[in-house]
C-alpha cells in the first residue's frame, strides 16, 4: 500500500505532501511503460497531481536497442505514478530529529581491483571508437533502522539539493536529494540542466576558491560536461522546433555543501502536441548518467555493472494540474530501501584523461553526505559596542557575508544594518558585548549584555596540544559549533600536533619577540579575526610559523580579539 509522497523541489516553493491517492499507475512489464505515461497525462488534463518515478531499466520501452538489465532491483516496479486530488503545502524543513542518525560504513559491492579493471575495459572501448564517455556506477550498501522520513528532512536540509523527493510504500521507499534537472515542461518550453563535472569543496575561502576555479578550467570536467551537452542537444532537437535549441548556460559551477558541481543549461521550443511519453522516447535516461554516443555506452554499462540501477539514474518527478508543467529530475544521490536494506548508487563520467584512482576518489566524495553528518549550528560573530557605536562593523559585515555565501545560507546585508540600527537606539553609552547570530534561513538574532572585565582565569593560560589537525571549516568560519575548542572556564592556548601555535579559546595568539609581534599564519588552522586582521593591515604584526619555543622566549604573550582589544597574558 502507498503511504505518501513529498516533493521538495525549490522552484515550486514550498513542500508538496501527498497521501490517499486515488489511483496508482504502476508496472514491472516493459510493454506497460508507455500505457503508464499516457495515463499520467490525462489524469493531469483532468486536474489531478501525478507524481512518481521511471526507473533506469524502463529505458528498453523508449528504445529497444538500449541494454538494461531483464531483472528488476528488488522486485521493484519499472514505472510507479500514484495520482492525488489533493496536496498538503508546507515550508520547506528546517530542522530536523537531533538523533537520527546514517550509518556510517557503507559496504561497496565493486572492490578497487574491479573498479580499477572497469576503467582500463572502458578505456579500451574508447580507443576502439566505441564510445567517448561512460557513466559507469557502483552501489554502496547497508542497513538502516532510522525513521525513513526524518532521515530524508535531514539530508534534504544538510544537503541543500533543488529537487529531493520521498517516496513511501509498504514495499519500498526511495529518498532522493537529487541536484540535477531532467527536464521541465512548462507549456511549450523545454529546459534540461545536465550536471558533470564535480570537485571537493574547500575547508577556508582561499582553498574552496581554488577549488572551484579548477573545477570551472578543468578540460577533462569541461570536455565532459560539453560532451554532454552537445548529445541532449541532438536528443532535444528530436522534438523541438528546428533551430530552437539553445545553451544559455554552459559549463556554471553551482555549490553544494560538500561539492562543487559543473552544470550546463539548455532550452527550446516543443513542436506542438507532443505527450509525456514523447518527451521522455527523446531524452530518457539522460545523457548525463549514461555517456555518449548512448545505444553503444549504454551496452557497455550493461557488460560492466552487474546489478540493475533501479529508481538510480532514473528519474522523479511530478506533473502539476491544469498546468501543462511537468519537472522530472535526474534520479542521482538517491537511497532505495527496501525492509532495512538500502542501496546507494554513485558514478562518475569516465573518459580517455581518466585516472582510476581520482574517479574513485570522486566517488567517495560524492558519496561523503552519507557518512558525514552536518551538524546543527549559526554563523556567529562577537562585537564592541561602546557610545552607540558597534566597534568594527564593517568587517563584522564581511564576516557574516563571507560565511553565509560559503555556506550557501541567505543574508542580507541590508536588514542586518537595519535591524543594529534600531538596536542601537535602545541602548545608553555604556560599553556592551553584542552577540550576532545567522540562522540557516536567514534570520538574525541579536543578544546584548553589559560588559564585563575579562574573568582573571583568562589572563593566565595552558598549553593544549591539539591531536587532530583542524581540517574543517568550523575552524576557519566562526560558528557556534566549534568542536575544535574545547569547554573550559579558563584560558586555553593551542598548539598543533606538529608543534605549531595556533590560537587560544577567545582570540588570535600575538608574540612579541626582540620588538617585533608576530602571529601564526591562518594555514596552520586558526580563525583570521577580525582584530588580528586589523593589525596585520596595519603593520604592526607579522605572520610567522611559531612553535612552542618562540612561546617560551616571548617578551611579552598577548591575545586579541574585536571585543577586548590587545591584551596580555600569562602561561601557567
């Protein structure tokens, strides 16, 4: 029995929950495919939501030279629509069940000796002219005993995907948090949006900079991403008005939470009375979880890969009443359950330029969501206020944008200038401590006390030395989330596990040293604050790697931050 179906896909703007269908369009039969999708059609002329998923293997009902698998992924159904009067509208989630929890070790069915072996056969197929890129995938299993539906709120919210699906039934579920656009219909406008290309994010500004600048000059990535753009190209143009067909954007870098991802985009006009089923006879599956050309690519994927993929590469998506519209996504970091067992497939565009070892890597990275939990926090920064002044506001300003857009969260400078300003109308001249907190939605908070002398426990310090290196960006963005400081009531200074100062828990380490000051560069894993930022432009500091020696000759130790200034201590 069904149970429900949400749709979180951005452009519609809010959630969509759907329950009770009153009717169920669904096959494992090839030759019931296209019936389906015609159905799917004229419960949408009739004003009913559709919505629903066509697995990779239905493939075979729009072209009978494409190789799939003959035996389904779990006894699951080829096409499954259900059809609702009715739709439940929400906002988007925000927040999600603190104890749910991904299991952390997926076991991959492909080892790395067969992977690698993979790679040298498809590169052995481009040479003989067979092909120029393969998408070739390997599914990652394991158990899962969470709440299916609060685990898909927290990826849908850790991962920040534009088209994230649940479908729920007695037999199954799929959870798709899926980045990338099949196509959209709407009326005679046909849009795609291929996804290839993918890259790391950084952990500070400077690293994820680089990253995405590589990623955006990348000839390997670019000549994958244009490989495939060129063949939708060919497949839209099959039932598009001749010269209709346009790239209005090629090769875009787009940020995700944990990548970088190279999309293009490409829109035209339909030929007229042209049916669901037409759209997907011409384009499914997309090119870009195939390869091209894609009779011959597809059979190779069938040769190599040796279970069937399921709702994976397939697409979801949903038909809107009396709309004529229609957004279908590309079925990719999707999880398909089934009891406890779940299945996640993950693959890459494999061309001539390619390496095993970075391809399996970049499988790991785009998988990493899974294991790697994203921690509830706010983006925070700390200021002065004094004579109804915030002391710094500028560079709190930038702190705030420049976390918000590497984080991917809305700000708006505007409202936050605003809202200190009316603040600061309600308070005297004394001298305050202004806390500013970032929500993931966009909203500000503001907490105000007095301020106080600075506790005498955090004049005198001791030495931690920190085991694991800050390779995070909660070292590098301020947050209210810092697993890398540890709780004390008294002054910690930090030295890494090669023997490098670091910072303490409030504030930038300073050195003086023979008249000169000097702190650690930001590489060894500190925030820039702001009043360290200060000083350097000003020239009165010098980064320099400095060690538990120069601690011990120091003139003078001093901390700073943009609430207390310059300030020394001791070392206890």
């Amino acid at each position: 029995m069904h149970k429900k179906t949400v749709v979180d896909f951005k452009e519609l703007g809010h959630r969509l929950i759907f329950e009770n269908p009153v009717k169920i369009l669904a096959t494992k039969l090839i030759d019931d495919v296209e019936a389906i999708l015609k159905k799917v059609v004229y419960y949408q002329s009739q004003g009913y939501y559709v919505v629903g998923y066509v697995s990779y293997e239905a493939g075979k009902a729009f072209e009978n030279n494409f190789s799939v698998k003959t035996f389904p992924l779990s006894g699951e159904y080829l096409v499954y629509f259900t059809v609702h009067s009715e739709v439940k509208k929400e906002p988007f989630p925000l927040d999600y069940e603190m104890n749910i929890t991904m299991p952390q070790v997926w076991e991959s069915k492909t080892d790395k000796d067969e992977y690698e072996k993979a790679i040298s056969e498809i590169r052995q197929q481009i040479r003989q002219g067979n092909t120029y890129q393969v998408n070739y995938t390997v599914q990652l299993h394991n158990r899962i005993n969470s709440n299916l539906f609060e685990l898909y709120n927290r990826l849908v919210i850790e991962q920040d995907a534009k088209y994230n699906c649940y479908i729920e039934h007695d037999d199954f579920a799929v959870l798709s948090m899926s980045p990338e656009l099949f196509f959209e219909k709407n009326g005679s406008k046909l849009t795609t949006r291929p996804m290839k290309g993918t890259v790391a994010r950084g952990i500070n500004d400077a690293q994820d900079f680089r990253n995405k600048h590589w990623l955006a000059n990348d000839s390997k990535n670019r000549s994958e991403n244009m490989m495939i753009v060129d063949l939708l190209r060919n497949d839209m143009g099959r039932i598009s008005e001749l010269g209709s067909v346009t790239v209005s954007k090629l090769c875009d870098i787009e940020q995700y939470s944990t990548v970088w991802q190279m999309t293009s985009t490409i829109e035209s006009q339909l030929k007229k009375d042209l049916s669901l089923f037409d759209i997907f006879n011409a384009l499914f599956p997309c090119g870009s979880i195939t390869g091209a050309p894609k009779i011959s690519t597809m059979s190779i994927i069938n040769q190599l890969e040796t279970s069937p993929r399921g709702v994976y590469c397939g697409s979801i998506g949903i038909c809107l009443p009396h709309d004529d519209r229609a957004i279908f996504n590309v079925a990719i970091r999707t999880i398909q359950v089934k009891g406890d067992q779940a299945i996640y497939g993950v693959g890459g565009g494999i061309t001539w330029d390619s390496e095993w070892e970075s391809e399996y890597r970049e499988t790991r990275e785009k998988s990493a969501f899974l294991y790697k939990s994203q921690p509830t926090f706010d983006i925070l920064t700390t200021a002065k206020i004094t004579q109804k002044k915030v002391i710094f506001l500028k560079e709190h300003t930038k702190r705030l944008k420049s976390s918000a857009r590497f984080f991917g969260w809305p700000f708006s400078e505007t409202e936050f200038l605003d809202k200190i300003s009316e603040l600061l109308k309600t308070l005297d001249l004394s001298d305050y401590r202004l806390r500013v907190l970032l929500h993931k939605s966009g909203q500000l908070s503001f907490e105000v006390s007095m301020l106080e002398d600075l506790p005498s426990t955090f004049l005198q310090a001791k030495l931690v030395r920190r085991e694991e290196a800050c390779d995070s960006p909660f070292t590098y963005f301020k947050t209210s989330y810092r697993p890398h400081i540890p709780n004390s009531d008294k002054e910690q200074v930090f030295i890494s596990s090669d023997g490098y100062l670091q910072e303490t828990s409030i504030g930038n380490i300073i050195l003086e040293i023979d008249g000169t000051y000097y702190t650690p560069p930001v590489e060894v894993g500190i925030l820039d604050g702001i009043y360290r930022k200060y000083l350097i432009q000003q020239g009165e500091v010098t980064e320099r790697y400095l060690t538990k020696t120069d601690l011990e000759n120091a003139d003078h130790i001093y901390v700073c931050n943009s609430v207390r200034g310059l300030y020394e201590i001791d070392i206890i």
